[in-house]
C-alpha cells in the first residue's frame, strides 16, 4: 500500500473502532482474508481466524447489548479503556513498517481519533437512552454497526473516502458533543427536580 492508502487505513480503523471496535477488526480480518487485500503494516495479522472469531462473537454480543438502553450505557461506559487504546493501536500497527517515530505520532493520533468518535458515540447514545421508546435506540444501534463495517470497507477500497468521513467526523464531534452534554445535563437537572418535589410531597 502507499502512503495514502496506509495513512487512510490507519485513521479509518482507529476512528472507527470508536464507534464499533469488533465490527471494524472482523471485516478488515474478512475483506484482508476474501478480497485479495494486502491490510498496511502488521494489520494482516487481522486476517488470522482466531482475531476474525473472536471479534465476530464479541460484535454479537454487542449488537445484542447494545440494542438495550441500560445494558448499552454500561457497556459504551467500560470500552471507553478498550475502544480508544485499541484504536491507538491499529493505528500503529497501520505505520509498522515506517520509523519508530512516525508510529509513535500514529499511535498518539491514533488514540485521540477514537476517543473523539467513542465520545461522541456515548454521549449521543446516552441522550437517545432517556427516552423510553426503543426504537430510536435500535435504530442508532443499526446505524453505528453500518458506519462501522460500510467504514472499514471504504478504508480498503476508498482510502481518500474515509479520510474525508473521518475529517468530517471529528469536527463533527466537537460541534455535537458540547450540546449532547448540554442536553444531558438538563435532563438530569429536570429528574432531580422532580425527585425533589415528591420528597416534598
């Protein structure tokens, strides 16, 4: 790969693996394994049967927990310590075969993608959790495990794509979280309210 399509892979798979971290391994491990894909650096160890089934069966039970508003709150809670490190990482391992130097950046770069996109993520999923409908949740749910494996299938085949959707992405974050949080706040605010007012009562 050249360095365009190495420096896509690697910001693709970082930023994506904060959104949906076993999606995006199990279909860079397929499309490496299926598509006649030479994956940049030591990516190609996602090719191994072992990292495909285990990151299938890992999405599984995340696509079942996080159709579930509580369950997903928890769980959205405990990855951000595997989302963003491991986004560092195939970042990283994006660059293997360039200078030490030029890994480390990708791994500090690598890391701060998908903390933007975990975050945005967890506190979008935590404002659609409020509400008590479920099909608002469902439906963000389908569309995150869709960014993911459409994401990571643009990273192979349309590095200059997924560049943009990750530019976009991250400034996307900055302007969406700050009001996501804004929200939650309020929310919390109005229930305590309310708890107040029937302690009162």
């Amino acid at each position: 790969m050249d360095v365009t399509s190495t420096l896509a892979m690697a910001m693709g798979s970082s930023w994506l693996s904060g959104v949906n971290l076993y999606a995006t391994v199990a279909t860079l491990g397929l499309l490496g394994r299926f598509a006649n894909v030479q994956l940049p650096g030591s990516l190609d160890s996602l090719t191994s049967w072992w990292v495909i089934g285990i990151a299938g069966c890992m999405y599984a039970v995340e696509f079942v927990a996080d159709k579930i508003p509580a369950v997903d709150t928890a769980w959205d809670a405990v990855h951000t310590f595997i989302r963003v490190p491991a986004g560092a990482v195939l970042a990283a391992a994006s660059f293997a075969k360039f200078d030490s130097t030029i890994q480390t950046v990708a791994l500090l770069v690598g890391g701060g993608l998908a903390l933007t996109s975990h975050g945005t993520k967890a506190t979008a999923r935590a404002a659609i959790n409020t509400s008590p409908e479920p099909v608002s949740n469902i439906a963000a749910s389908t569309a995150e495990d869709v960014l993911a494996i459409g994401g990571a299938s643009l990273a192979v085949f349309y590095p200059a794509v997924i560049i943009g959707v990750v530019v976009v992405g991250v400034i996307a974050s900055f302007i969406i979280i700050p009001k996501i949080i804004g929200y939650l706040r309020r929310v919390i605010g109005f229930v305590g309210n309310w708890r107040e007012k029937l302690r009162n009562l």
